[in-house]
C-alpha cells in the first residue's frame, strides 16, 4: 500500500503527460492488455527523459522497445538534433511502435 501512494504521490506532483504519450499508453493497454505491464510507467518514462535532459544526451540506445511509449519520451528530451536508436525482436511490437513513433510529433 505504500508503494502505490508513493506512485500517487509522484504522479499527482509531476507534470502532466504529453496528450500523444497519453493516447500511445492508454491505446497500448487496449490493444495489449496482458503484455502492458511491459511499459514503463508514466513517472519512469518521465525520469528517464528528465536524465537524458540533465545529462544533455542526444544518442540514445534502447533495448526493447515494445509499442514505442518510452522511446517517445526520450525523444522529446534529446530534441531535434538528438536521436533515439530502439530496437524490437517482436516484429508485431515492433510494427505497433514504428507506427507510434512515425505518428508523433518528435
């Protein structure tokens, strides 16, 4: 129970997620409700772009991709001149992601 206020509490105090990112999470866990545990959480997704940003990154390797969610956060956070490699063994994940990824806006 801790955890999950935790998790709360993080996400009612972070910035509010990007409507694109929230339409990929929320269409991931229509699509693929047994396997969207696999994507990371909107508070992790937002740390590890946060890094990036700190760190000013602008490579980035991502191994597993799944339907593209964090590979899209990482890519607002390396800008235009960054970029984000991410690779998928799924070929249907990878299809879902490589759709994702040429729909947003970065």
């Amino acid at each position: 129970e801790e955890h999950d206020l935790n998790a709360q509490y993080a996400e009612e105090h972070s910035s509010a997620e990007h409507p694109y990112l929230q339409q990929v999470r929320e269409d991931t866990a229509k699509a693929l409700p047994q396997r969207a545990h696999m994507m990371s959480g909107v508070v992790q997704a937002k740390f590890i772009a946060s890094l990036i940003d700190i760190m000013k990154a602008k490579q980035v390797l991502e191994l597993g991709c799944f339907t593209g969610y964090t590979a899209l956060c990482m890519a607002s956070a390396v800008g235009e001149e960054g970029t984000v490699t991410s690779l998928e063994r799924d070929q249907e994940i990878a299809a879902i992601a490589k759709k994702n990824i040429e729909m947003s806006p970065w």
